[in-house]
C-alpha cells in the first residue's frame, strides 16, 4: 500500500479587533436579538490596516509547522483556500511560501469559497497519497470584511476574518484523511457571488457605484440547500471511508450559520454534543471556518489520537464537500523543534514587498 496523508500540525489566528452585534446596531438597522436569533453570531473578528489573507495566513500557519515540528524548507506544497485573496495575483499562497522561507514548496490558492479549505486538503491529500508530494501546509483564511456591503444588513452582518492551517505529511501509518468527497452546483453561482472586480465585470467608477465589489447574496435559497447538500456529503464522506455515523466522534462543520448547524445535524439524526461550533465568536469565516474550529477543537482537547473526525462545509459555486480522517495529534517530543526564523522578521512587509515602489 501507498502513503497516508496525516495531519500532524494545526494553528489558526483571528485578529484582534472584536466587533459585537452592539456595534453593529450603532451602523447598521439590525439588533443583537435578531442577529443571534437568526444566526448564532454574537460577534467577530475585522482584520486591522495592513492585515490581509497571507499576512494572517502566514500567522496560522507558521503555528501549524511549530506543532508539527517541521522546517518550512521541509514543506513541498503551500496551499491557501480563499475567495478574499490580497490580489487577483500572485497567489497568497506564493506570499505565504516567501514569508516562511519554505523555499523548496509550489505555492497556489485554490477558490471554492466556504468549501475552500475541504477542496484544498483534498488537492493535498491526492498529491500525498499519490506520492508526488510529501509536506504540505493548507491554510484557509479571508479578509472578508473588505467585501461587506454596509447597506446590506441581511449579508454585512454574517462574514468576517481570520485564519486557520494544518500541516499535512505523508506517512507509513494505516489511517490518515481517509475520505474527501467534492461537488458543485454552478447554475445557482449568481446566488452568493461578489460580482465586480473580475474579467466579465471589471471594475469602473460604475461598478463602484453600484456596489458590485461587495458580497451579494439570496439568503433564504443558500439557507435550504446548505442543509441538504452538507447532510449528503456526510453521508457519503463517512460511507467512502468504510465507516458509520456512530463510528464518528467529532463534526466539524463550516461555521455559517446555527441554524444551518442544526439543520445538517438534525437530518442526519446526530446529537450536538457532537457537533464542534464556535460561530458565536468569530461569524461566518468562509474557508478558514473550519481550519480555526478544527485548532480550537484540538485546543480544548476535543481531538485525542485515534477519533474520527468528520469536515463537512458548502459554499458560493455552489460547492460542497466533507472529509473524513482519524486523528494522528502530535509528533512523539523527540521531532527536533520546527524555527521559522525567516518569517517572524519579515511579517510586517510581507504583501508590501510584492507591491511596485
Ligand atoms: N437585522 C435585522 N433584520 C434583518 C437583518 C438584520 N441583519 N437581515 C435581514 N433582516 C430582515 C429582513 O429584511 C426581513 O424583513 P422583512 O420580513 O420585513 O422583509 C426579515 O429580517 C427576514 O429576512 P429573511 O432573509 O427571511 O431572514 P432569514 O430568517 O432567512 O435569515 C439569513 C437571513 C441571511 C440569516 C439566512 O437566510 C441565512 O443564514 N442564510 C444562509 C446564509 C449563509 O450562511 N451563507 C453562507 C453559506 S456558506
């Protein structure tokens, strides 16, 4: 048999900036009883000035190489899952990669919005599993409070940033990310979309006006098929990895809304006490959503050597997908300590040495 892709390192980072659903109502007609009724969010994190997706990618993921004890010159492959990139290009993975010193690694951004970060540690798991590559660091991470549009309270209130990584290795062990599974909807992609900015509608003072650049979104219709769409892609993720639902210890879902939470969880007959949610802290993070709750999860101990654990996420496209893998945790203490000295001298000019001067 081939190698396993296993993960051994995980990180994430939010920024310090909290906004509650208070400060929200002195900008916006909405309330604190609405938002956390309808949503779950009683707040979340803005990026400061300065901060973007690789700079916070960056942080996540320098964190996820330290608890794998791995040198970034060690790494093969620099993924960054995101729809709020710094730059149309380059890639912010390409940022990230030169901001670590991971000098020997390909670098590419993958874009499926929230399903992002499932789609990307698809793409390294094939890689691993195929023997092409051997370490590889998957960050999803999102500046998306960039891309609100503050005369749309029913979308304005639900996004925000942050960042989360894990490093993935090849390994002899028997189990690793044992099932990943991806689909898509492309009909309904004007249904969650930001519109401007791109090659079909390029920016203008036109689009500007009219707000194209922002995050538009049908609510109610993302809503119904987000339930449906994460329950079969459970199923089917648990069912590819010659499992059972009840052989799952943990759900780790994309973080977007409670209610949507509850739904997926209520379809497929499965408590919440097994269900992983932190969306009252940090809001709907897209792909990072599941990267954060995942180091979190493992943080408060939620995670031991040898659980089960289910991704399953859905997002603009529409894409969707879920991840079934058995949790490896830490490298035994003998693994010398991963330095990345490179980085922490260069993460305060990390996007300002791409721009022109
Ligand atoms: N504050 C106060 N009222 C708000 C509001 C806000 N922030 N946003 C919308 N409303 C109002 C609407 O204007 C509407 O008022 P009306 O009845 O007078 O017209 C009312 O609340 C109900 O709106 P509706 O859109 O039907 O609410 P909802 O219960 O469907 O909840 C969402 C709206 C956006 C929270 C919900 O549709 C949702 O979460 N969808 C999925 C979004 C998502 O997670 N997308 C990402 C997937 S990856």
């Amino acid at each position: 048999m081939g190698q396993n892709a296993v993960i051994t390192g995980w990180g994430h980072y939010v920024p310090s900036r909290v906004v509650t659903n208070f400060d929200l109502e002195k900008i916006v007609d909405t309330s604190d009883e609405w938002i956390t009724s309808r949503t779950g969010i009683k707040e979340r994190r803005y990026a400061a000035d300065g901060e973007t997706t690789s700079t916070m990618s960056f942080r996540a993921g320098r964190m996820a190489l330290e608890k794998a004890r791995l040198r970034p010159q060690d790494l093969d492959l620099v993924i960054v899952a995101t729809c709020s990139p710094d730059f149309i290009f380059p890639a912010s993975a390409c940022m990230v990669q030169d901001a670590l010193g991971a000098d020997r690694a390909g670098a590419f951004d993958v874009e499926s919005a929230c399903t992002g970060f499932v789609s990307a540690l698809a793409v390294a798991r094939g890689l691993i599993v195929s023997g092409t590559h051997q370490n590889a660091l998957v960050i999803g991470a999102e500046t998306l409070s960039r891309f609100l549009n503050w005369k749309d309270r029913s979308t304005c209130v639900l996004f925000a940033d942050g960042a989360g990584a894990v490093v993935v290795e090849a390994s002899n062990a028997s189990v690793g990310i044992e099932s990943a599974v991806l689909h898509s909807e492309g009909s309904k992609g004007h249904m969650l979309m930001i519109e401007g900015g791109g090659a079909k509608v390029p920016a203008t003072a036109k689009s500007l006006e009219l707000g194209q650049h922002f995050i538009s979104m049908q609510g109610g219709e993302v809503f119904k098929l987000a339930v449906k769409s994460m329950a079969d892609a459970a199923e089917e993720a648990i069912a590819a990895a010659n499992l059972r639902q009840d052989d799952i210890h943990l759900m780790i879902p994309h973080q977007a809304n409670i209610r949507i939470i509850e739904g997926v969880a209520k379809r497929l007959h499965w408590p919440m006490e097994k269900v992983f949610v932190n969306i009252q802290k940090y809001g709907n993070t897209s792909a990072a959503s599941i990267p954060i709750a995942l180091s979190e999860a493992a943080a408060e101990g939620r995670l031991r050597r040898g659980d089960k654990i289910l991704l399953v996420a859905f997002g603009g496209g529409f894409t969707w997908g879920a991840s079934v893998l058995e949790w490896f945790g830490e490298h035994e203490p003998g693994r010398p300590k991963s330095i990345v000295e490179r980085a922490s001298r260069r993460v305060e000019d990390l996007v300002d040495r791409v721009l022109p001067s």
